[in-house]
C-alpha cells in the first residue's frame, strides 16, 4: 500500500479550508465541511444556503471552522467533494466518536467512451476497459480508503450510487441519495438586467469553462448557420487560449463571450431567466447543479446525453449528443420553440429547493445516529422532496 502511504503524509500536510459562518448555537449537530478550490464561491454560496436551511429543519447546523472548532463537540462531519486530505480529519472525528457522512461528488461517465464512435471496435475497447478495473484500477487508494472510512456516502444521483458501489464493491445501504439544491429565489429574478447586459433577447446561453471538454467547439459548428444569439459563458481553462481562438473563428457574429458569473451576482440570476434556453457544456462537474438555477425559473433546458439529467428533469428538457450536429440544432430550435415552463419552475422548486434538501439530509442523518438499519437507495429523486 505504498500509494495509500504516500497520499496520507501528503494529506496529513494539508487540511481543508473551510468557509465560516458565525452560529449562536450552544450545541452543533452537524458541521459541514468542503475543500477549499480555486472555484470555490458557489460552493460556499450553497454551504451557506444548506446550512440555513437545516437550522429551519430543526438541525442545528453550521460550516466548520478547523482552527477553531473541536469536532468532539459535534454529532456528525458532513464533507463534500473527494479528497486525499479528508482522510486525516475523518480519522480524527471517528476517533472522538463523531459520525461522517460524505458527499463524494464523484460521478464519472462509465459510458461506452473512448475514440470509436461507434461499432463493435468500440465495444472491444469498453469491454477490456472494464474488465481490467480490478487489476489495473485507476482510482486512488486514498479514495477508497475514504469511502470506506466514512458512515454514509451522499451521492446526489442514482447513477453515481450504482456506479460508486460497482466501483468500491460497496453495499447499497452504504449509500443514499441526496439531490443537488437550488435557492427558489432565483424564480424572482430579472431578466432584463442580462438581456440590457448584452442587448438581445430569446437567446441561447452556453454554459461551462471554455475547454475541449466543454464542447463549445462543437456547437458552434453546429449552431454557424443558424441565426440565433447565442452567449457563451464561461472562463477560458488553463492553458486553452488556443480553444477560445478556434471557438471565436467559427462563432458567427450572432455570438458573444463572457466571463463566467459568481453564483449570487443578480446578472447570473438574471441571465439564467433572459435566455431563450440553457445548454450546459458536456464536461462541466454537476451539470445538473447549472440547470436547477435555471429550471427554477421556467427556462427551457439542453442538456448532453449520459449525465444524471433525466433523473431530475425527466421529459422536461431536451436532450442531445455531443457527435450529433444536426441533433445540436433541432434540440436548440425544439427548446427555443416552447414557452418558458410553470411546470418546470414547480418542479425544480418543490423537489430541489434547499428545504427539501435539508429534509432528505436530516433523515440520513438519523440513518447514522441510530443504530444502523438496512436500506435501498430512493426509486426517483422526486421522493427526497417528500
């Protein structure tokens, strides 16, 4: 276990920075604790806005503050993300006798991938791919002795359930899922601030950091004919300047590029309720998180085939392959094309407000406070706002 070895002296160096919150409460159930990112804004506006919402469940929650907080005096850690340096603060909280629950956000696209885009060639290669998992495993110790370390993992689909417990060969009573969270406010915003911001309507806002994953390349081929508006936002990756200056010389003039937008900014709000419709870029973790802050407002949503989005939106958004140009254009034309959506709106904000959120929580939690019981993951996510 030399790997395991080497990542716990690396992980025992570093210890996550985590956002704080001041709490009036003489007694914390629960902290909630993530690692501190270069992109860590809309993590910690989400932190905030789930930790008010547990506090209206009854739950008294709080952010953790590391250098200042003594896990004793809590019940249970709850982590979000999957990292090497958790794995120090989970032992230390075991060894007070604190519970963890972790929410790995680790969902991969265990999809036929690769090169092929089709055929038996492709069917060759995701079959040795699989069939060599257990010998020549890409996941890191670490992330396996961190999954079995913790008391329940929160997965936030069930996809990513059933593919964590094929890949860590875990029970399914090891895991539960909670669904990502969306702030019903965002209904209420203003669409004209975003729609002055960049001087058209009935747009199509693109979102996701401007890299080959993200597809942008892609769809603008697909959308070069078509005179539609159309906003790319998003920051330009790491050492991807040469992706933005393909992006921008087959963009029509139909076409602008932004920066991304922090989370809470009234003209992200805004610009979620002016456009015409929502594509999330193929590769952006939680894609599902991006189309919650604009399902809530009605807005018609595109979203790319093999990720966890039929779980939450269903029939209620349209959905397209990265490989398909024609299917890029009739997906966006099919989605410009009908109203914004009441059903929608009521749909993100019932099942995936924060409230709800929180109350799928405080029953896992329960889960690991009693003693432990046996149980199946949810048949739908609609079950959670319940």
């Amino acid at each position: 276990m030399k790997t395991a070895s080497k990542s716990k002296n690396r992980a025992a160096k570093a210890s996550p920075a985590i956002a704080a919150k001041r709490f009036s409460g003489s007694k914390t159930e629960v902290v909630l604790a993530a690692r501190w990112v270069p992109v860590v804004d809309d993590d910690r506006i989400a932190l905030m806005a789930l930790s008010g919402a547990l506090l209206r469940t009854g739950i008294a929650a709080r952010l953790w503050r590391p250098f200042e907080d003594s896990l004793a005096d809590s019940r249970c850690l709850h982590l979000f993300g999957t990292a090497a340096e958790f794995l120090p603060v989970v032992e230390s909280a075991r060894r007070s006798g604190v519970k963890v629950v972790l929410s790995p956000e680790s969902w991969q696209d265990d999809s036929e991938g690769g090169p092929y885009p089709r055929g038996w060639l492709k069917k060759s290669v995701a079959w040795f791919a699989k069939a060599g998992r257990g010998v020549f495993s890409k996941t890191p110790a670490w992330q396996r002795e961190l999954y079995a370390a913790v008391d329940l993992l929160l997965p936030n689909s069930n996809i990513e359930a059933q593919q964590i417990a094929r890949r860590f060969n875990l029970p399914q009573d090891r895991l539960r899922v909670i669904p990502h969270g969306v702030d019903p406010r965002l209904a209420q915003a203003d669409p004209e601030l975003f729609r002055r911001h960049v001087g058209v309507r009935d747009f199509v806002l693109y979102a996701g950091a401007i890299e080959p994953k993200n597809q942008q390349l892609g769809f603008l081929w697909a959308m070069k004919n078509v005179d539609v508006p159309v906003v790319i936002l998003g920051d330009v990756a790491r050492q991807c300047d040469w992706y933005l200056d393909e992006c921008r010389r087959v963009a029509s003039s139909w076409v602008q590029f932004l920066p991304q937008l922090v989370g809470n900014d009234p003209l992200m709000a805004s610009a979620y309720a002016a456009c015409g419709c929502l594509v999330v870029g193929s590769g952006v973790a939680a894609p599902e998180r991006i189309a919650l802050a604009a399902g809530a407002s009605g807005t018609q949503l595109v979203l790319f085939e093999g990720g966890c989005g039929s779980e939450y939106f269903g029939q209620q958004a349209v959905y397209i392959r990265p490989d398909d140009v024609s299917g890029i254009r009739c997906g966006v034309q099919a989605a410009l094309d009908r109203n914004r959506s009441k059903d929608l709106a009521e749909h993100v904000c019932t099942y995936f407000s924060w409230n709800a959120v929180a109350r799928a929580l405080r029953a896992a939690y329960g889960q690991v406070w009693r003693t432990p019981e046996r149980h199946t993951l949810d048949k739908g996510l609609q079950a959670t706002g319940q």
